[in-house]
C-alpha cells in the first residue's frame, strides 16, 4: 500500500461553495473541487450556511460553524469522504426539522 507523503503541508487560502460542490483554493495555486454528496452536513444544509466558513489556523481546515463541519485539507486531497455514519446524519437531520 501508497502512503501519500507531501512535500508541504496544504494551505487552503479561499473557499467557493456552490450547489452541487465546494473549490478549494490552496495557496500553492492550485484549486480542486468536491461533490458535495462526500459532506452530507454540507449537502443538506442551506445556502446560507454553506456560504458560512472559516479557515481554521493557517488553512490547514476549513469550517462550517452553523453545520457544526470541521473538514482537514489534506484529508480532502487525499480523497477522504465524511466519515460520519448515516445515523448521525439522520439525528443531525432530525434536530434540523424540528422532530
């Protein structure tokens, strides 16, 4: 098995949103994008939420404070998904919707 090894950590310098995935910006000029449907927290939360973001430190990781999202850059680099099980998704719809 690979272990991805990076030359420098990645920085994340902005974040662009959209409806079906977010871009990321890294400060080395590259940028790539992720479907949404990988961060159901995202996926199912609102424009304005998702518009909501801060890069945490020096943009090792961005966050989603009103979808209590926390997402590490190199994790998304290395094609890591939301590892969060469906049932937790579900409570965290659930408390959404009022039920």
């Amino acid at each position: 098995m690979t272990t991805l090894m990076l030359e420098k950590d990645p920085v994340a310098v902005a974040i662009e949103v959209t409806d079906d995935k977010f871009i990321v910006e890294l400060m080395d000029g590259r940028s790539f994008s992720i479907p949404l449907e990988w961060y159901p927290r995202l996926l199912n939360g609102t424009d304005k939420e998702r518009q909501n973001w801060q890069l945490l430190g020096d943009g090792y990781a961005v966050e989603w404070p009103d979808l209590d999202e926390h997402i590490g850059i190199e994790g998304l680099i290395a094609g890591r998904r939301s590892s969060e099980s469906q049932r937790s998704i579900d409570l965290w719809l659930e408390t959404r919707n009022g039920h």
